[in-house]
C-alpha cells in the first residue's frame, strides 16, 4: 500500500495515515495495528496528536511541540457523534397541536 498524499485523520485507535492500493482509485485507513502515540504537523503548520501503527511511526516527531504551537482539534469521529436532534421537536411533545 502506498500513502495517500499528505492526507491524515485523528480518530483515536486507529494508525493517522490515510493509504490506497494502486489500481483501486479510492484511499482507505490504514490497515496496520496502532503501537504508538505522538505528534504529527500537518502542511498548514498545525500539530496534531495521532495513533500510528508500526510502519507509519517513523512518520510522527519524537518530541511535544515547542511551546505557543499552533494545535488543531480533533473533531470526534462519525461512530461517536452524538444523535442530531429531531427534525421536529415540539410536534413530538403536541405543542404545535392546532
């Protein structure tokens, strides 16, 4: 497998690294079990803080960012948002009941 561009994701337990196969058109997770944790800049200048698995650790600074460092925030992933609400709240409870 080969890496997406620069791409990455900073959903916690699995490896930041986005990858794809040739030939199939489409980038995936990478598939590789997470053995580390650290910090990865991103081309903006932002650290993050990643899980990488064995292969992709080399990818990661072995230090925490100097201070005044700019840091992006990880936005949780799809399988932990919470449940938008109702689409129609107060019909639900009757107060819109004519």
């Amino acid at each position: 497998m080969e890496l997406y561009g620069n791409a990455f994701h900073t959903d916690p337990g699995e490896c930041f690294r986005w990858v794809y196969k040739p030939g199939t058109g489409h980038p995936m997770h990478c598939p590789g079990e997470v053995v580390t944790r650290g910090w990865w800049q991103d081309g903006g200048g932002y650290w993050w803080a990643v899980d990488a698995c064995a292969e992709h650790a080399s990818h990661l600074s072995p230090a925490r960012p100097r201070p005044g460092a700019r840091f992006g925030h990880s936005r949780p992933s799809f399988t932990t948002r919470r449940k938008p609400p109702s689409r129609w709240p107060r019909a639900a409870t009757g107060e819109l009941a004519a």
